[in-house]
C-alpha cells in the first residue's frame, strides 16, 4: 500500500512515510522543482477536523482500536510591548489580565486545532493522553515576548460506536 506525502505530493511505501511525510523530505526537505500534485487550498487549510481530543487514557463509552502515533503541535503567538505595559501595571496593582487571559486562550485553541489536523493526517479518531505545556520567551530588548504552547498526545483509531 501507498501513502501520499503531504511536503512532495509524491506516493510513497506505507513504511517510508510517517506522519504525512516521507523519510526522503524529512532528512532533506521536499524536493521544489515543482509543485506537489495535490495542492491544499488557504480555506482547506483552515478547516478543523472533527477529532476527539481528551486529557484521560480513554474515550467513555468506546474502544480503542490500535494506537497510531503520538502527535504534538506547537503554537507561539508575540506578545507587543503594550501588552507587556499592560501587565506590568497589573504586577504593581494586582488583579487579572484580560490580555493575557486572551493571548493564551488564543495559542491555546490554535496549538489544539493544530493537534487536530496532525491527527488527521494519520487517519485517527481521537487524541488521547493530551498534555499542554506553556512558556514564555523574551525577544530581547524590543520589550516584547513569545508565548509557546506545545500539545501532545496518542492518536488513537476508536471502534465504530
């Protein structure tokens, strides 16, 4: 059986493609001297699959099948200087950043959107044993930051219903 990757449009054998992508783009990139066969469009892309994604080691009320992979995602999202403003008022006074709060909530749905598509991709119905991770990187003296949101899980393929 054949697998299409997803960097070269090329098929390839089921065991040289791992996660959408094929051994030879993953040590050396895609080839680019054309563009791959199926071409996704901005509003595909954009699509979130409809994948179960649970922190426990099981979905209620159904089986696991086989254990595909484990798939992670990552989001990072700068944080401006007047955010940053905004916070440090909020160190001396005390109380919640409405911004913060906002800024993680939105790398946090993108990194698990992400997770979504990357378990698609193997041909999972759900994620399970999903860990998030959050940090913080400073840019330097630009005053401003990036946070890092980082998933991970086992992508897992259920019994039907």
């Amino acid at each position: 059986m054949q697998s299409l990757c997803r960097d070269c449009g090329r098929y390839k054998p089921e065991k040289e493609v791992q996660l959408g992508i094929c051994d030879e783009c993953f040590n050396h990139g895609a080839p680019r001297t054309s563009p791959p066969t199926s071409v996704v469009s901005p509003s595909a892309a954009s699509i979130v699959p409809d994948i179960i994604i649970t922190t426990s080691i099981d979905v209620p009320r159904r089986e696991i099948d086989k254990v595909i992979s484990i798939v992670a995602a990552e989001a990072a999202l700068g944080v401006n200087v007047f955010r940053d403003i905004a916070n440090s008022w909020r160190d001396i006074f005390g109380g919640r950043s409405a911004s913060s709060q906002n800024a993680l909530r939105e790398a946090r749905t993108a990194c698990l959107d992400e997770l979504k598509r990357e378990a698609a991709a193997v041909g999972a119905d759900a994620v399970i044993a999903v860990a998030l991770n959050y940090n913080q990187v400073s840019t330097g003296g630009s005053g401003g930051s990036i946070l890092f949101v980082a998933a991970s899980g086992t992508a897992v393929k259920l019994t039907n219903p």
